[in-house]
C-alpha cells in the first residue's frame, strides 16, 4: 500500500476509535448501591416508605435488584434487562410484565408493559452530573388516563 493511502487508513481508523469512544462515553454505568429520597420523590397514590436499588450495570447487561416497602409490603423483585432494546419478560408480584431497555442519549429509558391491568409504564433514568443520585421520571397510561411521577436515588 502505497504511503498516502497508510496514513488515510490510519487517520479513519483513529476516528473510528475516537467515535466509538465518544458513543460509549454518553452512556453512564448505573452500577452501585441507590436508596431512595422519600422526600425529593413524588409517588403519586403509590405509599412507597424505602426502597434500595442494588444495580450491576455491564452495559449491555443491567441487573437491577430493588427491595421496596409499599402498600404491598415489603418485597424484592429482580429485573434483568438488555440496553439495546430487546424485550425481556418479568414476574413481579405475580403477574407478568414484558419490558424492554434502551438508551436515548446517555438517558436510560425502560418500557415495561402490564398486561393484567393494560397500562404501560415508561421509566426514563437519568444520572446526576456528580454522579450522587439518579432521577427516575416515570410515566404511567392506559384505561385510566395517564400520570407521571418520579423517584430520586441517592448512591449509598
């Protein structure tokens, strides 16, 4: 290969690294132990008195473990979800939910689908630039209209 076209080939090659660096850069690592702030969160009608989210963020793995005490009681549910939008299914609290993930820029957004009660819930988690506290913007629509809520999660 003739000089010219080596450095051409290197210079592309160098910018397809930086690209790729730059892609993977918008997308945060979840990864840590996040309690809820009961009082920076709106639930809505949903008493949610403490919740811990143990995540394990190997992107594009993400495994989110959340102990909560609700009007349910006090329960743990595991979700497994891939970020390139994939849809997984969960059993949580008995019923069936169809859920996928996958990044909007550097915000993460999960879709989940509860076909017992016909809604759908649209979570879009974005981490603070300090990197001290995830928000979680919720979305709830269906047969009964629809609501928003969110939930603040400070890393333990």
């Amino acid at each position: 290969m003739p000089r010219p076209q080596i450095a051409t080939a290197r210079r592309i090659a160098a910018g397809f690294c930086f690209l790729t660096a730059a892609i993977a850069a918008d997308k945060p690592n979840l990864s840590g132990t996040w309690k809820m702030n009961v009082a920076k969160s709106e639930t809505g009608s949903s008493e949610i008195k403490s919740r811990v989210d143990k995540i394990d963020h190997q992107d594009p793995q993400l495994k989110i473990t959340t102990t909560q005490d609700d009007e349910n009681g006090a329960n743990t549910v595991v979700r497994d979800y891939v970020t390139d939008g994939r849809q997984m299914t969960h059993t949580i609290l008995g019923g069936e939910r169809k859920s996928s993930a996958h990044w909007d820029g550097n915000i993460l957004v999960i879709e989940t689908k509860v076909t017992e009660g016909g809604y759908t819930i649209r979570d879009r988690w974005t981490l603070a630039d300090d990197k001290r506290s995830i928000r979680i913007d919720r979305d709830f629509s269906g047969n009964q209209g629809a609501t928003a809520r969110h939930i603040v999660l400070e890393k333990q």
